[in-house]
C-alpha cells in the first residue's frame, strides 16, 4: 500500500510544481482579469507559498531528507500559508478589512506555535528507513514523525480553530455574493479543504503515516482545484472584492438622465455618498469646458467615484463603487460607447443649454446597463 502512496506522493508533486508554474505565468499575465492588484498578489503568493514551497519541503522531508528541523520549518510554512489564505477569505468578505479578532487571534496561536514548535524535543523522528536508491525512500512507511503532548495540541486547536474561520467565511461569502452559483463552488471547496485539515490532526494524534500521506494528497487535490478556477474565471475574484452601488449619468447642464442603484452601502449613509456627488458635480461640469487634466475618480474613505466624460455629446457617467480598477474601467468606457450610440440623436438634440431635457427619453439604459455591467449583477 505505502508503495503506491510513495507513487501518488511523486507524481502529485510533479503535477503540482507544474500547475504552480503555469498558475504564476497566466496570473502574471492576465493580472488585469482578476479587478485588484493586492488580490492577485496574495494569489500568487498562495501558488509559490503551497504549491512551490511548502509542498517541496513535505516532500523532501519525507522521501528525500527526514530532518526534524525541516519538518519543523514545513510546519511553520504551512500556516504562514494558511494566514495569507484567511486573508484572502477576509478581502473576499469585506475588501481591505481584516477581522481584529481572528487576526488577533492567529499571532497568538502562531507565536505559541513557534514556542512550542522550536523547544526541545517537540517532535521526534522514527527514521527506519533502507533507501532503495540513491536519492528516494520508496518505503516512506518507516518515516515518522512523533509530537509531543504540548506541541499536539497547540497545532490541533490552532488548524480547528482555522477550519472553522474558513467554513464561518466561506458562508459569509456565500450568502452576501451576487452570485450563487460561482461561490457555491467556493463553499464546497473550503468544505473539501477540511479533509487535509482532518488528516493532519488525525496523524498527529493516531501516529499513523497513512494519515500524512492522506492530507498532502487531498491538499493536492484542493490546491488543483482552486488553480484551475483562478485561471477559468477570474471573475469570481472581481465578482466577490469588487462591488458597483450606483450608477449616474449627467448632462452638461447638471441634470440627472439616469440613474441605477445595484445595491446600498452598507458603510456609509446615503447623504454622505450623495454630498461627495454634489461636491464634485461643480469640478465634473467644469471638465466640459476645460479639456485638460481631467478628474476621474473622486475618492471617500471607503469609496471611489468614478467618473468618464464624452464631451462630445456633452455628458458624463459616475460610477460608484468601493475601489477603482482597470477591469470596471474597461466596463465603464464600453458603457459610455453603447450609450452615445444609442442615444446619439438624443444627446445632439440637447446640445443647446436652452432646450428642455426629457429623461423619459433615456428610459432603455437599463438594458444598456445590464450588458455592460453584467459581471456584478
């Protein structure tokens, strides 16, 4: 049986080092698909943390190099991995707002990891293993790793402790997303996600290897999973980190042709979003007469106003959401096209200050919207 555990371990790390690469370059390359350069960072650091680091030094400590130190160390990469992975959860909730408590939290348990982890004797190798070959451990059966009680328990109250923050969020994310569908595979992934967990605490306890093997190989498995989603639709990220609450559209003249409301603000009143409107609306009509340097985002505390003009046909369109990026602004600029095409009549029409505007003639805009806006509806 450790047989074929030992040819599953070599080959999922081989796949592995291969879709960590193939991830970094297509997220390298694509990184304006996934709508915040801070969530695509902290993906790349989770690929090149789990997929390069952390699962080289599992393997080597295993199948090529038993060393109690480097197990030590993989252990202290693998949460290092898990801390920027509940970041991630945390920016997926809520955007830039890490949760004090859990965050809290993880420093206390890491640091009591690191004390337990790094005094003496807290964990023991049984190393009593023949090499079959100049390199490898085939039987890696006779590798094993023993923790005592003090260490056992930090690290099994620290990885509950986890799973149920990932689980808690994954929820979260689930019922506050715009989309069931895409999240509804994150829900089940982060449920997946626990087996690993499971095993690991299971091996640490029960001192079976079979365990071991078991949570790098269901990690695998996870890790696979959520690589491909990022390179198939990185959406999800743009769907869950940003959000789009309203949309205005003004004519030169100041007045209000349209607007759509996708949903309220949860963080700030109405009358403060609307009177960082009015304020810049002076600074915005001023732009149709002054063609140089441009505003184009206004920005609040926790919001950005963005703004794209057509001076040619005399309006502008106001974007609120919490965070510019390059993605909403190439949603915004195929907006601001489709409506000039097809209100061009319209919009000529009103071109004289002095002719009375009707906004029923823009009653279609929805649509326009919905097209262009699909991705956060």
């Amino acid at each position: 049986m450790y047989e074929l555990f030992f040819i599953l371990l070599v080959i999922g790390y081989i796949f592995t080092l291969i879709m960590s690469m193939f991830s970094i370059y297509s997220i390298s390359i694509h990184y304006a698909d996934y709508g915040t350069k801070l969530m695509t960072i902290l993906n790349l650091l989770t690929i090149i943390i789990t997929g390069f680091i952390y699962s080289t030094m599992y393997f080597f400590s295993i199948a090529i190099y038993p060393s109690v130190l480097l197990w030590k160390l993989t252990i202290v990469i693998g949460f290092l991995s898990l801390g920027n992975l509940g970041l991630i959860y945390a920016f997926l909730n809520e955007y830039k707002k890490i949760p004090i408590v859990s965050f809290l939290c993880y420093t206390t348990f890491f640091g009591f990891l690191i004390g337990f982890l790094f005094s003496f004797d807290s964990i023991q190798l049984n190393d009593n293993s023949t090499r079959s070959s100049t390199y490898l451990i085939t039987d890696i059966s006779n590798i094993n790793y023993v923790f005592n009680e003090g260490i056992a328990l930090i690290i099994t109250i620290f990885l509950i402790l986890i799973g149920a923050y990932f689980l808690y969020f994954s929820f979260k994310i689930y019922t506050n997303s715009r989309n069931k569908q895409l999240t509804k595979w994150f829900t089940i992934n982060t449920a997946f996600f626990c087996l690993p967990i499971l095993m690991c605490i299971l091996y640490i306890h029960l001192r079976s290897p079979i365990f071991r093997e078991l949570h790098i190989i269901f990690l695998w498995v996870n890790y696979f999973s959520v690589a491909y989603m990022l390179i198939k639709k990185p959406e999800m990220l743009l769907v869950l980190t940003n959000k789009i609450y309203n949309i205005n559209i003004y004519h030169k003249s100041g007045i209000l042709l349209w607007a759509y409301q996708f949903e309220k603000v949860k963080s700030i009143s109405d009358s403060a979003i609307w009177g960082n409107i009015l304020i810049g609306l002076n600074h915005i009509l001023s732009e149709f007469i002054d063609k140089k340097d441009k505003i184009d985002v206004m920005k609040t505390e926790t919001l950005d106003i963005v703004v794209n003009y057509n001076v040619d046909y005399g309006f502008a369109v106001l974007v609120i959401t919490n965070q510019k990026n390059d993605i909403l602004q190439k949603f915004l600029n195929n907006f601001t096209d489709d409506f000039k095409q097809k209100y061009e009549n319209e919009l000529n029409e009103i071109q004289d200050l002095n002719k009375i505007i009707d906004i029923s003639d823009f009653k279609d805009t929805k649509e326009i919207i919905e097209k262009n806006f699909k991705a956060y509806f």
